[in-house]
C-alpha cells in the first residue's frame, strides 16, 4: 500500500470556517431544490398550463443537470479550478432563480430552470476542495456535515413548500429565495474556499478537454431514465414511448463504454468507473435515493388521507405531513458526523452496508405499525439513521476510494443517479401500486396500496445492503484498521516556503 505525503495547508480555525462556507452553500442549494413539486398547482394555474408541462419545469433542472455537470466538473479537475466551478454553480443558482422568479411566459422559465441544474456543481466541487485540503478526520467529519446539509435543506425545504402551498404566488417565492440564499453565500465563498489543488497540469485551450461524446452518453441514458420512470405511470409502461426510451437507455449506455474506453480525454475513466468501490457505490446511491425519495413521499401522503375505512390516514395538513417526514432528513446531521469519525477506524464499508440494514428496518417498522403518528416518526428516524449512515459512507467513498483527479466528475454523476433515476424510480413505483391498489367506490389509494410499498421499498433496500456487503468484503481488512487499509495521508506541518506535491491517492482493489 502506497502512503500518500499530504502537507496540511490550513490551520485548524480556517478549516472549521471553510467548512461552515461550504455547508450554508449547500442549504443554499438543497433548501429550494424540493419545494416546487407541491406548488406545481399554482405554477400551472399562472402560465395556464397542463399537468403534463408543470413536471418537465421541475424536470429541466435534473436534465441540465446531467448535460452539463460532469463535464463541468471535468474541466474543474483537469483545471484546478474547484472553487471557481462552486461559484459558478453559485451564480447559475442565482441567475436561474432570477430568471424564472421574473419570467412572464415559459421559455425564460424553462431558461431560469435550466441554468439552476447548474448549481448541483457547489457538492462535488466543494468536496473535491475538501479532500484536496483537509486532512483524514477532518475530512471525514466534514464530508459527514457536507451530506447532512442537503438532506436537512431538502426536508426543511419541504416543510416550507407547504406553507406556501395557498399561495397563488407560492412558487415565485421559491425561486426569488433559490436566488437570494446563493447570492449570500457568494461573498463568502470568494473570502474563505481555498482553490484545491492535485495539478494534472493546465491545457492551454479548454474546450479541448471537454469530451462531448462522453457528454451525451451519459446524459442520454440518464434523461431517458428519468422520463420513462415519471412517465410511465400515465403513458403506460408497455407504450411504444416508454418502451423506446428503455432501449435507448440501455444503447446508449452500451455506446457510451465502449467509446470512454477509446477516447484520449474521456469523461469519464472507465476503469474507475467500474472498480469495486465505484460500481457498488452507485449502485447503493441509486437504491438508498428510491428508499429516502420514496419513503418521504409515500408516508407523507399517507398521514394527509382521511381516516375512512380502507385508507386510515390519519386527515394531517400539508405543513405536518412535511414535518412527520422531517425526523429521516434531519437525523442525517447527527449521523453523518459519527460516521464521519467512526469509520477512521471500523472502515466504511461497515456503514455503506449497516446503513442500507438500518434504512430497510425503517420500512419494517412502517410496514407493521403505522397506526399511529409516533410509530411512524420513530420508523422515521430509524429510517434517518439508516440514510445518514448511507449518505456519509458514499460520499466518503467518491473522495477517498478514487484518485482525487477524477473525484469531482465521479461525485457529480452521484446525485444524477440517487435523486433522478432513484427517486424517478420510487415515484413510478410508487405511482403504480397506489394506482392498482384503489378503496372501491372512491378515488382514495387504499392502506394496502402503502404496505406493498412499503414492502417493495424495504426488499429494494435488502438488494442495497447486499450490494454494499461487497464493499465490506473487498475491504474487509477496514476491520482490523479504517481506513489504514486504504489510502493513508501522512499530516506535515505546514511552512510557508514548502512546496505543495501533487499527489495521488492510492486506489484499494
């Protein structure tokens, strides 16, 4: 095992600043991010739209999103230009919000939409900042933070969502304040984020470095994923429609390895992309999305359906079916710091796996008592537990498993295949077995239709745990030393006249 010689550049106060930047940049984004689904109505009654043209507004935001991030953060990496990458995730959150806060018909709408897709850049460029600058535990402990601060923003965002449901103008509220939080953090962000570092040295012209077919390789599949699962639902899953968006998925994805492996610049390195701790990793992102994304949604609109016989919800307001759910988001930020700790030594393959163990008894508990409001918080913080667990090893995983000049494209593909395809996914599901499980002589979903999810929701998640128990056993040596099993970063003082090495992370497996 090579041992990687890390010179700590920042002081112990600065590093606790950095961090407290980069974590209200992420409420900036992650606050607003899940708070116009419910204000769709609203949206549709303004523009004098369909159901069908509200969702592509909430939509266009993903897509943008898998068009332009991993090649952004590409050039981020290959540039040294981390911290410019986060503002510009930054200003297009800004713009965008501007843009659709004030835009009177659809097409600038569309336009504002898109330019805040952008902004999922701030996450894995601030991360790949924080694993070129910080040394191991405070590392950890701030990729730990870094995940609880957008579960915490996306269930907040969701309780406030709810209070602006009877508001006619409720969704330009969200945008003007999708603008405002980023246009704080800026200043901030120019003051305190060091640049990163890990030179691969500086091409002369950028646009060369931008691998356009990989671009789109991967865009595709994602985008057409995500539409088959939101759509499937209405247009039926056996439509030629559906049926051709799966096999263009599977195509152009089949197209997309082959071509990466032959490409001089690729998007994306192929052999990274599919090592141990990769493709469990995305994997287990992708099924601990449809267990969170899911689990929120269906036990939210469980507590707001009248308790009548067949359905027996529990007749919850909108803004208290946000807070039951509230306890799974914002365990996250009691989790994600002890995971962060813990795993210097018990290795994060421990949590990558109990986590998805813990998430899948949430369901449980669910599944077999949800017949009052206080068994289904508790299943709610259990769930919590078990997706803070998730959510901090992933994270972890992408920065530290990887060499650091691939980190930030790698961790830009994350949140485009836990929250699109696996939350697309839960919603689909979720979508059809309420739809075949109906209380005859209404148009309520019956409690039958919440169990089966429940149950499909938890079985997805066992998939999940045993996926991730292939992570534990490759690295099974984490047991009998953390992550000294893994790549080690030795901690040098700090001299004003040293040189910085460009280093390389030693990739376990």
């Amino acid at each position: 095992m090579k041992e990687e010689s890390f010179e700590v550049r920042l002081g112990p106060g600065r590093m606790t600043v950095v961090t407290a930047v980069i974590l209200f940049a992420l409420l900036s984004y992650s606050l607003t991010s899940n708070m116009l689904t419910p204000l769709l109505p609203g949206l549709e009654k303004a523009y004098d739209v369909g159901s069908t043209t509200a969702i592509w507004i909430v939509l266009v935001t993903l897509l943008a999103g898998a068009v332009f991030v991993p090649s952004l953060c590409r050039l981020g990496d290959v540039f040294d230009a981390k911290k410019g990458m986060v503002l510009l995730g930054l200003g297009a959150l800004v713009a965008g919000g501007v843009l659709a806060a004030a835009a009177p018909g659809l097409p600038l709408l569309f336009v504002g939409r898109a330019l805040q897709g952008i902004g999922l850049l701030v996450f894995p460029m601030a991360a790949g900042v924080v694993n070129d600058e910080f040394p191991v535990l405070r590392r950890k402990l701030a990729m730990g933070m870094m995940s609880a601060a957008l579960f915490v923003g996306i269930g907040t965002g969701g309780v406030l969502a709810a209070l602006l449901v009877a508001r006619s103008d409720g969704f330009r509220l969200v945008f003007w304040m999708s603008a405002a939080l980023p246009f704080v953090a800026l200043p901030f962000v120019v003051a305190f984020l060091p640049r990163g570092r890990y030179s691969t040295g500086r091409p002369g012209q950028w646009w060369r470095e931008i691998d356009l077919p990989g671009a789109l390789g991967f865009a595709v599949p994602a985008i057409a994923l995500v539409i088959a699962f939101s759509k499937g639902a209405d247009w039926g899953w056996s439509s030629p429609a559906v049926v051709i968006l799966f096999v263009v998925a599977a195509a152009t994805f089949a197209a997309w390895v082959v071509v990466e492996r032959r490409v001089a610049k690729p998007l994306v390195d192929m052999k990274v992309f599919f090592s141990r701790p990769l493709w469990v990793n995305n994997s287990v992102a992708m099924l601990g999305g449809f267990g969170l994304v899911g689990g929120a949604v269906a036990t939210s609109t469980f507590v707001q359906l009248p308790p009548v016989a067949g359905v027996h919800g529990f007749g919850l307001s909108a803004v208290q079916g946000a807070l039951i759910i509230l306890p799974a988001e914002s365990m996250t930020l009691f989790v994600g710091p002890v995971v962060g700790y813990l795993s210097r030594r018990a290795g994060k393959g421990l949590f990558l796996t109990g986590g998805a163990v813990v998430q899948m008894l949430g369901f449980v508990l669910l599944l077999t008592a949800h017949s009052s409001t206080a068994a289904i918080v508790v299943a709610m913080v259990v769930v919590g537990l078990g997706s803070g667990s998730v959510a901090s090893s992933f994270g972890l995983i992408y920065v530290e498993d990887v060499p650091p000049e691939h980190v930030g494209r790698l961790f830009g593909i994350s949140p485009i295949l836990a929250n699109g395809v696996g939350g697309s996914l839960a919603g689909a599901v979720f979508a059809a077995v309420l739809t075949s499980h109906g209380v005859p002589g209404t148009r309520l979903p019956s409690e039958r239709g919440f169990e089966t999810f429940w149950l499909i929701a938890g079985a997805v998640l066992l998939v999940g745990a045993a996926i991730a128990s292939v992570y534990l056993v490759t690295y099974w040596a984490g047991f009998r030393g953390g992550d000294r099993a893994m790549a080690r970063r030795e901690r040098v003082l700090p001299t004003e006249a040293a040189n910085v090495p460009a280093a390389t992370a030693d990739q376990a497996g």
